[in-house]
C-alpha cells in the first residue's frame, strides 16, 4: 500500500464529496416519487380487457390441454374455431394501431420518460463541474492510463498529476452508475430511479404496441389452435396409480364431521 | 425464497410472480454484499488488481452460499443454476467500485 503523494484539504471531503453523493442519491430518490407523480392513466375499455382474457384463455387452452380429455378440448377447440361462428373467426374489432407520433397519449409519455431521466442526470452533472470545479476531488483505488485524463480531470490543468486523482464530474458520475442498483435495495422493485431498466424497456417498447392490433393477435392465435393437437397425458393414470404404493396417512383427518348426514 | 415449480412428468407450472420475486432477493443480496465488500476494499487500502480480485473472490463466495442455502431441491426456485453465480455482476460491480472509491477516499487520502 503506498503512502498516497497528495494530501487533500478534509473541506473538500466535508463539503464536496459528501454533498455529491447526497445530491446523487436524494435526486434519485425525487425522480421516483415524479415519475409516480406523472404517471398518465391508462385507460382501459372493457373490450380490451375480455380480448386480452380471452387470449389468455385460449393460450391456457393449448399449454395444458392434454389434461383433459379429448371431447372437452375438442368442443373448446370448435368453439374458438369453427369455420362458421368461431370466436376467433368471427369477432373483427374495429382498430386504429396507435403509432408514436399520432398518439397523443404515447407521445408524452415518451417525453416524459426522456424529461424526467436524462434531463436531471445532464443538468445536475453541468451545475456540478461548473460549482465544484478547479480542484482535485479524489483519488480512484486502480490505476488509470493517461488517455483517460481529459475525461476525468476536467478543471485541473496539471500535465504530471496522475489520471487516478479525478474531478467532482467524475465522482458524481461514478456515484450515478454505482447507485443504481442501490435504489432496487430502498425503493423496492420497479423505482422509477432506474435508468438502466428504463433505457432497457424503451428499446423493448417496440414490441409492447402489439396488443393494440388484436385482429392480427386473434388470426395468430387462430393458427396456432388450430396446429395444437390433443395427446391426453392422462390416458394409463388408472394403472399408474395403481401400480404404486398409495401412502394415504394423513390424508384424512379423523376429525373431519361429515355434512352429509 | 418461494417455490416456484411443482415439478411433474412433463410441463412445469411456473409462476412469474414467484420467479421475479426470487430475483429481487438475489438482487438484494448482490448488491448488499457489493457494497459491504467495496466498503471494506477501501478500508483495506487495496488498489487496483487486488481490488478486482477480491470483488470477485467475494461474489464467487456469495455464489457457493447461495447453492448452499438453496439446497437440493434448488431446481423447485430456480432455473438453472448459473443465475446464482453470474445474476447481477456488473451492476454489483459498479456498486463495488463507488463505495471502494468512498471509501478509500475517506481513509487514505484524507
């Protein structure tokens, strides 16, 4: 461990590093509670939730239909079905898909998103070098090279001082990246203080705008019933059973009165 | 850490709900012990290369002790197993860096 060649004034610790870090977390923790705030109402019509419940169920269809046997499905199979009056043939639903720029409801929230996570992070980042600017800050523990020295030592205009002592900026970014994932440990899952998720779910979000097309997801569905075929799981369970030890201790209580006498 | 999974001949029933829930807790492991252990990297006065060593010296042994604790039956939490060593590396490494830096900065430098 060598002795470290600088010694910081303990101001700077008191009233610099300190305040940083407080600053860093307190605006995560008020970006939460805005973008809970912000949070624009999804309306949702009645249609759209049994379209979506009955997508469900049609999907609960085919994942487990081998349990049931083979005329149960068949009719639930021919009621989605069926050439003539099938549900899935017959609803047509009368859809605009919303596109991001036509949707007014969209479009904010889109801003929103981008207003209430990047702007901040830019701001507070600009305000902090401009205030906390003309010293060195602190000294990162791993060794950097020298082409990392414009990037983290902003104000310092020293040609021989090592690139491990850095700046405020660089301290208040290091914070914004390290406490990420300490919101997740004091706001509980799903905080709007997360840019990463949110960065994450804004380039996902493409496919997310496909339950407003429900014609397309009912035709998908249609095809996909209709390729689903009936192998009942169930079909030597008689012998199965049978075959094995039946261990029935405990499986009824001797003082279970009965209802029917 | 709730079960998941009734495991049976053929598909299994698998509930999201549970399934996120356990990955937060492993979440909130990660970090917790990020933090501690860049805390006490800085403590330490370690720099550099032993500073990485030992973040990951400390996350390979909270993976042994999450096998350990999820037991046998760990397929009845999880999926498989390499979600308990490698869930939440980077992240905890980001965590682990800010507070051995804090750290550090307090004890050393000042």
């Amino acid at each position: 461990m060598a002795e470290p060649e600088l010694l910081l004034d303990s101001n700077i610790r008191l009233w610099v590093v300190l305040p940083i870090v407080f600053i860093t977390f307190l605006v995560g923790v008020i970006r939460h509670y805005v973008s809970i705030l912000l949070q624009s109402d999804k309306k949702l019509t009645l249609e759209q939730v049994s379209d979506s419940q009955v997508l469900i169920r049609s999907r609960i269809l085919r994942e487990n239909g081998k349990y049931i046997p083979k005329q149960s499905f068949l009719m639930r199979k021919f009621y989605f079905n069926n050439q003539e009056d099938g549900f899935f043939k017959q609803t047509k639903r009368k859809v605009v898909p919303p596109s991001p720029m036509t949707d007014p409801s969209m479009l904010t929230d889109m801003m929103k998103g981008n207003v209430t996570n990047v702007l901040p992070m830019i701001l507070i980042g600009g305000w902090i070098n401009w205030t906390f600017s003309g010293f060195v800050t602190t000294k990162v523990p791993f060794p950097l090279t020298l082409r990392f020295k414009p990037m983290l030592q902003q104000g310092i205009e020293l040609l021989s001082l090592d690139a491990s002592w850095v700046s405020s900026a660089s301290w208040y970014f290091l914070n914004v990246f390290g406490l990420r994932s300490m919101y997740s440990l004091i706001l509980g899952q799903d905080n709007g203080a997360d840019q990463s998720r949110i960065m994450q779910e804004q380039m996902s979000g493409a496919a997310m705008a496909m339950p407003a097309d429900t014609n397309k997801a009912f035709k998908a569905e249609w095809e996909a019933l209709e390729l689903t075929d009936h192998q009942w799981a169930l079909e030597s369970v008689e012998e199965d059973l049978m075959s094995r030890e039946l261990d029935l201790d405990g499986m009824f209580s001797k003082e279970l009165p009965s209802g029917i006498f | 850490m709730a079960g998941v999974v009734a495991k049976r001949e053929g598909p299994q029933f698998i509930s999201e709900v549970s399934v996120r829930g356990n990955a937060a807790v492993l979440d909130y492991c990660r970090t917790s012990l990020s933090a501690l252990s860049g805390a006490t990297a800085g403590i330490l006065g370690l720099t550099g290369l032993y500073g990485f060593i030992f973040y990951l010296i400390s996350a390979f042994l909270l993976s042994l002790l999450l096998i350990l604790k999820a037991g046998r039956r760990w397929n009845k939490c999880f999926k498989s197993r390499r979600l308990l060593f490698t869930g939440g590396l980077v992240g905890g490494l980001f965590t682990y860096v800010l507070f051995w830096t804090f750290l550090y900065g307090m004890v050393h430098v000042y």
